[in-house]
C-alpha cells in the first residue's frame, strides 16, 4: 500500500554509522532507521548474537518458559528499575499494552469507564488505542471512531493536569514522552516530570512513559526519566532496544504490580529467543562500550557547536533535546533540507516542518561528529541565506 512517500533511494549495506546505496554512494547515517539502531550497521557482536541464536532456536512460543526472555527481562529491570516486563514487537504494541494495564487497573478499582490523560503534540503509535492517545489530527483523519478515554492537556503545563482531574471522574493514569519525538524534539522539564509525578501519588494514578525513543541510551542515560527523579508505574519502549530486529516491552513496577494476570494480554512472538538474544546483545554493547556516555558527549558537543555556528543566522531560533536527540528548530520551514542533505551524504528528517531531527546511532565517533556539524553548518546557512 503507498502508506509511505518514499525518497528516491534504496540503500544496499551499511557499516557503523553509514550506509551505502545500491549505486555505491556512502551516507552518514544521522537518524538510525528513526531511533532504531543505538549499534549502527553491522555492529559484529550484534550480528553474531544474531547469528549463534539462529542456529540455534527461533521460535517456541510464551507458553513455555523462555529463560532467555527472562534474562532480557531482568537485565532491562536492572536497569530502570522496574518490576516486570510484557515484550510485544513495536512501540505500538508497548503502548497497546500500557493503555491496557491502564484499564484494568482503573477497572480493579471499580471505574467502569477509565480515562488516561495524554499529551498535546503526543505521538504514541498507529493501532486504534495509540493513535487514540496520539495528538496528530493528520495521522487520525479518516479512521474515526477513535477509541474513547483519553483527555488531552498541554505539555509542561501543570496546571493544566490539575485542572482536568478536578473537572473529570474516572481519570487513571497519565501518559507522556519524556521528549516528544514526531513532534519535533520537544522535551518535558525536570520539574515538571517530577510535579507530574507528585500528582500521580496523590491521585492514585499510573505515571506511563512512553520512551519508545527516548530510550536504551539516546538520551546519555538509559532512559531519559533517569535525568529527573521520579519512576514511573509503566514504561514503554522499543525501536533502539532490538537494533533493528523487532522488540517491543512495556515494563511495570509500583502500582502497576500485579495488575496483568494470565489471559489478560498476549502476543506469538514477542519476547522469542532470537528476539531476547537481539535484545540482550543490544544491552550489553550499552554497557561494555559505554554508549550511554559517548551519546552525552557527542551529543553536548554537536548541539553546542550548532548552537554556537549558528547562533547569528536569521532564521534560526535554537538547538533542544539530550544526547543524540536533538532538534534543530528554524523559524522557516525547511522540510527540502531533508533532501539538500542527502545530496551531500547526510541522512536526517524534518518534523513539523521546521525541526530538522539528528538520531544517528550512539557508536559515532568524535570525526563523524564533526562531519554532522560542518555539513548542517553550511546548508543552513545556505538555506536561510537563500531564504
Ligand atoms: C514515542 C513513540 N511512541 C510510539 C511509537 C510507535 O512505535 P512503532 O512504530 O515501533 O510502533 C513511536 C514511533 O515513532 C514513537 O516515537
């Protein structure tokens, strides 16, 4: 089906952070498959995981025990200090699960109709209940009705949460992205996270972040709520866990514990042997090749160089996000850039018309860096000179 505007182009291999055409032409890879591969391309212990798991089981299915499911799983406890974990195979069926997990705790509590409170700008997915909780009416034209039970407030606006709790029963939960990905990088304060968090205790309500983007490293720590100090009840991720191979996971702890029981929730093939080997392979390189820490280094230093060369152009308002997610925000819409880009052999996107998105994998080096900032130095300059 056309559901994609696809560009003109169709790459034949990769290696690190580049990627070559199939006429032989090499890209510097700065959005890692949207988020999806913190290991670039053909990372060789990512690749022999893959491998050995191959030849070794696929598939049984989560009627059995699956140990090395349940060691992925610990391993992603262990690192976000979370209880339990649901693995599906996308960032969709991560919030499907959550939004679920939301419902029946909501229901456990005798609330017949219960009601997540979502965000202005949210992005959470294309199935009936993510795009429910998603803001963008383009993505929702045409596929009414929507599912019911989501309330919408503002982002970073308190007050805003406040008020909808005191005009509506049967709220349960609230669910947000630590950093808006789609909608053009746009971050939640620490405070606010941490208000946000004060509320939930209060109320009794499911804290659900969403970091199918934010997380497994992007943001310079493992996931991007760690830069505040709250926990959520429910966390969400995927596209960077798997590198590539489809892994999804809702995580629970605090009061989400025990809310799913036996029959609740399922999926064929999520959380499969070769899924947990892809996954666990992934965590691991985060780990032994300190990626979490190059990702803030390498991200400081691309945002304050573009921040600093650019700082004098008209046209340009600011450089936001963390680690290797960054927007680069102009007050011109600027989605041709995207192609201008690729021209001289970088990859990146544009949301919201005016926020050109980096996401390159979190293995660059200090030299690709640089070749990022120099090539984004000069077409925005050139851009907004001509524009
Ligand atoms: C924050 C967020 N949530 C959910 C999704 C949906 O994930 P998937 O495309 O893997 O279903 C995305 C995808 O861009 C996302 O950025």
């Amino acid at each position: 089906m056309p559901t994609y505007n696809r560009y003109p182009i169709a790459f034949d291999h990769g290696e690190g952070v580049w990627l070559y055409d199939t006429a032989g032409n090499k890209y510097l890879d700065a959005i890692s498959g949207i988020a999806v591969c913190p290991l670039g391309h053909k990372h060789p212990a990512f690749t022999k995981a893959l491998i050995e798991q191959s030849q070794k089981l696929i598939h049984t299915t989560n009627l059995y025990s699956i140990p090395l499911q349940e060691k992925f799983a610990a391993k992603l406890c262990q690192d976000s200090g979370m209880q339990q974990v649901f693995f599906g195979n996308s960032g969709t069926e991560a919030n499907e699960a959550a939004i679920k997990v939301a419902r029946m705790y909501g229901h456990n509590k005798g609330i017949a109709l219960p009601q997540i409170i979502v965000m202005e700008g949210a992005f959470h997915g294309r199935s009936m209940g993510s795009l429910s909780a998603t803001y963008n009416t383009k993505h929702q034209e045409g596929f009414a009705p929507l599912l019911e039970g989501f309330l919408r407030v503002p982002l970073n606006d308190v007050e805003a949460i406040d008020k909808c709790l005191s005009e509506n029963s049967g709220v349960v939960a609230i669910m947000l992205e630590p950093i808006q990905g789609e909608s053009g990088i746009n971050p939640c304060t620490a405070s606010y996270l941490e208000a946000v968090q004060a509320l939930c205790d209060e109320h009794d309500l499911l804290y659900i972040l969403d970091e199918v983007q934010t997380g497994n490293g992007r943001t310079g720590l493992y996931f991007s709520f760690q830069h505040s100090s709250i926990q959520p009840d429910v966390l969400t991720t995927a596209k960077g866990l798997g590198n590539g191979f489809p892994v999804g996971a809702c995580l629970i702890g605090g009061r989400a514990i025990d809310v799913m029981q036996p029959g609740h929730h399922g999926s064929t093939f999520g959380g499969s042997p070769l899924a947990s080997a892809a996954g666990l392979a992934v965590n691991q390189a985060i780990h032994d090749e300190n990626l979490m820490q190059n990702a803030q280094q390498q991200g400081n230093k691309i945002r304050t160089a573009l921040q600093d060369n650019l700082a004098d152009m008209s046209g340009f308002k600011e450089v936001r996000g963390l680690g290797l997610m960054l927007g680069i925000e102009l007050s011109i819409p600027c989605g041709e850039l995207v192609n201008l880009a690729r021209e001289k052999g970088l990859l990146i996107t544009v949301q919201m018309d005016k926020v050109i998105r980096l996401l390159p994998p979190l293995i660059i080096s200090d030299a690709e860096s640089q070749i990022i900032i120099d090539t984004l130095t000069l077409l925005i300059k050139e851009f907004c000179n001509e524009h």
